[in-house]
C-alpha cells in the first residue's frame, strides 16, 4: 500500500501520513511532481503526453501531462519525478535534466468508475527539454496507454472549451507556457 505525507496547503509535510486510498476517498492533501517534456519545432513548442490507462482510477483514457506522480512518505518531489519518468516512460533522466518551473494546487471532486474521488493535492512542476523518440519509451502498461507529440498552443485552447480528450491541469499548462516565454 502506498502511504503520503499529509501536507498543508504550501506541500510542507506535517509529519503524520496516509494512505492513498484514505487521502482520495477524504481529500487530504498530498504532494505530488508532475514533468512536461518540450520540444520546439520551427519556433512551436509540442508537449508530450501520455494517454493515461483505461484502468487508472482518475481521468482513465485522457491524455495528460507527460509524466506525473505522487510524492511518497519521505521522499521528496525531485525523487519522484525522476522516478515517475523512468517507470511510466522508461526515461532515464537526472536531476540537472528537469527544470522546477513552480507549485501549483489541485483540488476536485469526481466519480470515477461509480466511486467518489478527492483530489487534493500540492503539485511540484518540472520540465525536460531533451530528445525524446517516442519509439524508444518503453511505457508502464498499468499506467500508460501511449504517448504522443502536440502541438502546446493547441492543447491550451482545447482545454478551455472541452475536456473530452485532456486531463491536463490548466494551472500546469499555464506554468509552462509562462516559463517558456520568459526565459
């Protein structure tokens, strides 16, 4: 069973834990680290990003951030964004790949599979401007259906009118869009 340190609204742990089914059915807070890998192509940024599988117990065959994870008891976000990298995509990445670019909040309510789940959680946000070849990801089948190539601009507008095929946290697209104009 996975267990989460119980956090407060800033992702600082409080020192008591949790388990993840007990943090979704009551929304606790929780921390979690999400990774967009970038490209840019003629001047256009493309996010990657994964179709999550049809058997997760949130957003089940929805396309969303590239990589993405909760944070464990005792471990940090960095850890685990390197972590979720390499089980979800097979991705070997080390820690002066990924880029911080921010924290961000996520908190709903939705039914997912006939049962209530409450997210809550404290999101660490990181990037990777590496070459990625689809063909050579070797994806986690229980947590990935497949990945592909988007065109960024168009994701973002999608969102704001549908979210029939993105489960992608708006807060997190607009990090990134930010952090890649500014620097």
């Amino acid at each position: 069973m996975e267990y989460f340190d119980i956090c407060n609204e800033q992702g600082e742990p409080l020192g008591k834990t949790v388990s993840r089914t007990e943090a979704h059915r009551l929304g606790i807070c929780h921390r979690t680290a999400h990774v967009w890998i970038v490209r840019c192509i003629n001047g256009q940024y493309e996010v990657l990003l994964q179709q999550r599988s049809w058997e997760k117990d949130s957003f089940p065959g929805l396309f969303d951030t590239s990589s993405a994870g909760h944070v464990p008891a005792g471990q940090e976000p960095l850890t685990s964004a390197l972590r979720e990298l390499q089980e979800e995509l097979g991705l070997l990445a080390e820690p002066e790949d990924l880029q911080y670019i921010g924290q961000f909040r996520v908190q709903y309510e939705k039914v997912f599979h006939e049962t209530l789940f409450r997210d809550n959680e404290v999101v660490w946000l990181y990037v990777l401007e590496k070459p990625v070849q689809t063909g050579s990801l070797v994806l986690q089948e229980s947590e990935v259906a497949s990945v592909q190539w988007f065109d960024m601009e168009a994701v973002r507008k999608e969102i704001e009118v549908s979210r029939e095929r993105f489960c992608v946290p708006k807060e997190s697209l607009d990090l990134l869009i930010r952090w890649l104009k500014e620097r």
